[in-house]
C-alpha cells in the first residue's frame, strides 16, 4: 500500500471524482516513466500544475489513445487533447494528482536536470514498464546503413539532462536487463540546459530483446519495429507514407499490453 497521507484533494478534484491509486502497479510504473521523460509538474498562483506534452504530428495517436486511456484509468482523469505550437498533450491543475507525484512517487518539482527513478519503483518487475514511458516520450528509434546502401541497422536511444537518470538507466538495462549498451555525452551551447546524455543500445538482439522486454505503446515506434522485423531495413520514417500509416492507424499492436 502506497501512503497517502499527505495528498490533498482540492474543490475541483472532487467535484471531477480524481482518485489516486493506492498500490504499486505496472501501468503507474509507466505513467511515472512518461513523466520522467516529458511531464512538468509546476505550482502557479497556488494551484498545482502538470502537464506531459510530445511531438505535435508524429505523438497524437500516441496521446490520443494510449496516454488519455492510461491517464483515466489511473486518476480518472478526462484528459482533453490540445496543441501548442509544435507540441501536443494535455495539462490539469489536479492538486490530488501533483501532492501525490510529490509526496508519495518523490517526483520533484520544477525543472528536471536532477530528476531520477524514484526509489519506490526499484523493483525488477516494475522497472521494464518504467523504462518503457520514459522510451515512448524520451526515446527515439534510427537506423544506419553501415556497409548496405540503406539503414538497417536498428539503433535505440534515449536522452535525458539529468546525470543520475543516465546512471540509473545505464544500470539498468546492462546489469539488470542484460542489454549491451554505449553511453555520451554532448555539451550543446543552443540550449539553456547545456548538458545532455545519452545511453543506446544497437544491432538485431538488442532491437528485439528491448521489444520483447520492455516494448512500446507509441504507435511511432512500433511501427518502425514492425516495418523492420517484415522487410530488414528502415521504414520511411518522417515522409508523408508514414504519416499516413500513424493516420490509419496501421502501425500493429505493441508488444507489451497492459
């Protein structure tokens, strides 16, 4: 049992039914995992505010479908699907859902350059789920063509500007997870935060074993997976083929469920 002592329920949570979960389970791992990757938990004027926002053509199936269907499932939280600029996602000014993401998960607040794994979720069945919201909004699939005249390669990487995430997730998935992995990083003078990592894992048994163990539920992805495993090379990815694919909803299932 999780404790909820200190979460507090304001007026417009309860009139909007919000609950908060009272067990550790694997679709919280993962939803603790998309915060991590592109959640923002602020306060402002006093009210809590938290927001998960993601690439605004290549993610709308993705938020549409998996991340609203996770997010009432969870909080009972009707997430309305909006755009920004580039962006897409949703925010809530829930204060039930940021005290709990504070008090309880010991997620922080404000910026992330310091964000890590919460200790509560160290468990070994919990952190494949974990690891698989921070790929689906913080991860991205490519492919290289080494000696071959198109990519083939498969190639996942993940990047973050927090050094202690890096660690954790480095840990985790070459000493845990078994998978062989590279680490760097890139001091970028176009971005306020400078400093970022990254950890990547390559080649064929890496690209199936992530599937296998841990998986997608970003449409994006699984159809680049799916794509490659079919015909040995890259999908064309960013052209408007594949966006008509995330459009009709061609992409396959993912293969991990909930």
């Amino acid at each position: 049992m999780l404790d909820l002592s200190d979460v507090e329920f304001s007026s417009w949570d309860k009139r909007n039914f919000i609950k908060i979960p009272k067990m550790l389970t694997s679709d919280l791992a993962e939803e603790t995992g998309l915060h991590i990757g592109d959640g923002c938990l602020i306060t402002t004027r006093n009210m809590y505010m938290y927001s998960l926002r993601g690439h605004h053509s290549n993610d709308i199936k993705f938020y549409r479908n998996s991340v609203s269907q996770l997010y009432y499932k969870l909080y009972n939280l009707k997430s309305k699907i909006r755009f920004w600029d580039d962006v897409v996602g949703f925010q809530t000014f829930s204060k039930a859902i940021g005290t709990f993401k504070i008090n309880t998960l010991g997620l922080p607040l404000g910026k992330k350059t310091g964000v890590s794994i919460p200790e509560i979720f160290h468990e070994k069945k919990l952190i494949p789920h974990l690891i698989r919201g921070i790929f689906d909004t913080d991860g991205c699939i490519d492919f290289e063509k080494k000696s071959r005249e198109v990519p083939y390669y498969p190639r996942i990487t993940i990047c973050t500007t927090s050094k202690k995430l890096l660690e954790q997730i480095s840990y985790i998935l070459s000493d845990v997870l078994k998978f062989n992995i590279s680490t760097w990083k890139i001091d970028s003078k176009r971005h306020e935060w400078r400093m970022s990592y990254r950890v990547c894992t390559r080649g064929e048994k890496n690209f199936n074993m992530w599937f296998k163990t841990i998986g997608s539920h970003n449409p994006k992805y699984v159809y680049k997976y799916n794509y490659w495993k079919r015909y040995g090379y890259a999908p064309v990815a960013q052209t408007a083929f594949f966006k008509k694919a995330l459009a009709e909803n061609q992409c396959g299932k993912g293969w991990r469920s909930r």
